[in-house]
C-alpha cells in the first residue's frame, strides 16, 4: 500500500502531462488546419484584394535590378506576343492569296474582310497568353486568384468557345474560298458559253453569301450552348418571330421568292441589258431581293423584284439591231437594196466584226411608204452584247457605199429601235 500511495502520484503526473500534450496538439493541428479553411471560402473579390496586395509587397522586396530585369522580360513577353500576332495574320493572308479569284486589290480586299474574325480570335488568345505569362514574372498567379473549381470551369469554358471560334471561323472563310475557287475553275471552262459566265457571276455571291450566314448562325448558336444559354427557346422565338415577319412583311417576302426564282431560272444575269418599268440599263448587281441597273448616262436604277413585274431583255441568247432605213422617192430602190446586202456580206466577211454576226444581214424590204421616201428595214443578228457595237459599224459603212452609190436618204432620217 505504501508502494502504491508513492507511485500513484507519479502515475497521475503522467497522465496529466499526456492530457496537456494532446491537448497542446489538438489545439496546433486545429489552429493550422483553420487558415486553410477559411482560404478556400475566399470570395472572388477577396482573391483579387489578396493577389494584388500580395503583389505590392512582392514589388517592394524587389531590387532596381529586379525590377529592371522583370520590365525587360514583360517587354519581351509582349513584343514576341505581337509578333507572333502579325506573323499569323500576314502567314493566314499568304495562303488565302494563293486561292484562285484573288488577285488584284479587289482580291486582297476581299482577303482582309474574310480575315477580321479570325484575326480577333488571334489577337483574344495571345493578349490572354501574355497577360498569364506577364502575371507569373511580376509573381501574380492569375489562376491561383479563383478557387480551384472556378479556376477548371473557366478553363474548360474558355477553350471549348476558343475551339468553336476557330472552327467557325475556319469553317466561314473556307466556304468563301472553296466557293471562289470552284467558281473560277467551272468559269474556266471552255464548254461554257457567256451566258452560262454570267449566269455564275449572279448566283456565286449569293451562294457565298447564303453559306456563310448559315455558318455563323450554328456558330452563334453554339457559342450560346456552351455559355449555358438554353437554345431551344431562342430557336422557338426565333420561329415565332419568323412567322410574325412572315405575316407582315409579305411584299419583302414576295420579293425574295421572285428573286429567286428569276435566278435559278436564268431569265436575267449581270450584264444583260434590260428595260424594267421604262427605264434601260445594264444590270449590275442582283441579289435576293433587289435588281440594279447602270443607265446609259451613268445613273443607277434599284427595283425590288416586287416591282419588276415585266422585264424586257434585249441579251437573252442572242440580240438584233434593227434599223428602218428611208430612201428618198427619186432613188433607185432596188439599186439601194443591193448596196445594203453587200455591205451586209462585207461586215459579216470582217474579220473584227464577222464572229460577232451570227446569221447573214437581213433586208426584209419596203417596209413601209410615205411622202418623205421608201422605209426599207434591215435587221442583224449579233451575239447578246454587241448589238450597238455591230450597228454603228454597220451604220457608218452603209452612208459611205450609199454616198459613193448617189443614192440619196430622206430628210427624215433612219430609226434604228
């Protein structure tokens, strides 16, 4: 009993003193384990308050030597960042140049528009790469500024829409040039004949046109998907709103079907010569809603299709100058005919103006008599777009055979519709 009355007390000293150690150490591993919690709570906010404070002391520890070396490599970081910037940009407008279709400053234009998109995306992923790199040399860690879980979604967000950029843009400029390129192939056919040229001419840019919008309305819609916007009530919306325009835009509507369908049936192309609602010209745009035509004296005529009800082509597959020719009464008309045949056969024997003639000059006769002379009409059939060119020639040779022949013009002059 004495042996346990004088180790007891010692017994009771060690389990006192195991009591506080585990204590002492419940209490450190609580006091270390509490700044990691409470770091993991911070507010995004937070972060950025604590990144740039831990910045201004980083900034203050640093020697001029340092700051002088951390300023030359933010320079250099940024410098190679441009270059690389216009390097891709100048190596995209190299290879797109090579594509047929684009030479000339109407090409490279034409290049420089199709390249805006792709050179924003360009121009997004190097400033987002410099800023990380130009961050990580002044001791900031944009990505240790968000939690771990904002940090991977953003991250996973971010290159998913850089992904959908790029295919779209690759996707919108490929169709351009593939579209321009198997143009200029099919136009450099020697099977097709000018109208079918034309014909391509009109419908090329609405073809591009009508690719590339629907590229990038997938692309948008895309874009929104990933950005977590549900897509099935805008496609809804836009379905009503579709209606809604339908309903109350029937004359634009109407347009585009007219449209269309003079295209695809060919009844106009550019550079055909029409008379639409009285006024001539040659046409030099069409689209999917609206003709233009380039008067004689420079002035532009617009129709939209819903006002070209009747539209008289003077190039449709082959053309004609007629002229009504007045022979005085006191001339011989016979001799008068004769001279106009050979200047006929003359002007289709040329070489110029004979591959522009497709049938022997036609003297269809006395047309007509009045007080004033003998009306004698002459029509020539020319290929669609020279029918001016051919006449005037045709004109200017016949006053000088007729003169040298003293056959005499009425005073009344020659009508040539």
């Amino acid at each position: 009993m004495v042996t346990d009355e004088i180790t007891n007390p010692v017994k009771k000293a060690d389990r006192g003193l195991m009591i506080v150690t585990l204590l002492s150490a419940s209490a450190v591993a609580t006091s270390a384990a509490a700044p990691t919690r409470i770091a993991s709570e911070l507010t995004l906010s937070e972060r950025l308050i604590s990144g740039f404070d831990g910045l201004w002391r980083h900034l203050n520890t640093l020697t001029p030597q340092a700051l002088a070396l951390n300023i030359g490599m933010s320079v250099a970081v940024a410098g190679v960042c441009w270059l690389l910037v216009w390097g891709s940009r100048a190596g995209l407008f190299s290879l797109l140049s090579r594509a047929p279709g684009h030479d000339g400053e109407a090409g490279r234009a034409s290049i420089q528009k199709a390249l805006r998109l792709t050179r924003s995306i360009i121009v997004f992923v190097f400033v987002l790469a410099a800023i990380v790199m130009i961050g990580g040399i002044w001791g900031v860690d944009v990505f240790a500024l968000m939690s771990a879980s904002l940090a991977t979604r953003l991250t996973h967000t971010l290159v998913t829409l850089l992904i959908v950029l790029v295919i779209t843009a690759v996707a919108f400029e490929t169709a351009g040039v593939f579209i321009g390129y198997f143009l200029t192939r099919l136009k450099a056919r020697k099977s097709l004949d000018l109208r079918r040229v034309a014909q391509i001419d009109t419908l090329g840019p609405i073809i591009r046109r009508t690719l590339q919008a629907a590229i990038l309305v997938v692309g948008v819609m895309t874009f929104l998907s990933q950005l977590g916007v549900e897509i099935a009530p805008l496609l809804a919306g836009a379905g009503v709103v579709g209606i809604a325009i339908g309903f109350g835009a029937q004359t634009l509507v109407k347009d585009f079907f007219t449209g269309f369908f003079l295209l695809i049936e060919d009844v106009v192309a550019v550079g055909d010569t029409v008379t639409i609602a009285g006024s001539t010209g040659e046409v030099e745009n069409m689209t999917l809603r609206y003709i233009s035509l380039r008067g004689g004296d420079g002035t532009l005529h617009v129709f939209p299709y819903g006002e070209a009800q009747i539209i008289h082509n003077t190039t449709k597959t082959f053309a004609r100058y007629v002229l009504d020719l007045p022979i005085a009464l006191n001339s011989d008309i016979d001799q008068a005919i004769a001279v106009i045949k050979a200047v006929g056969a003359d002007l289709k024997a040329d070489a110029v103006f004979g591959s522009l003639i497709l049938e022997p000059v036609e003297v269809l006769g006395v047309d007509r008599l009045a007080d004033f002379g003998a009306t004698v009409r002459i029509r020539i059939m020319t290929t669609p777009h020279e029918r001016i060119k051919v006449g005037r020639e045709f004109n200017r040779r016949l006053k000088v055979a007729l003169g040298d022949a003293q056959i005499a013009i009425s005073h009344k002059g020659a009508y040539a519709p």
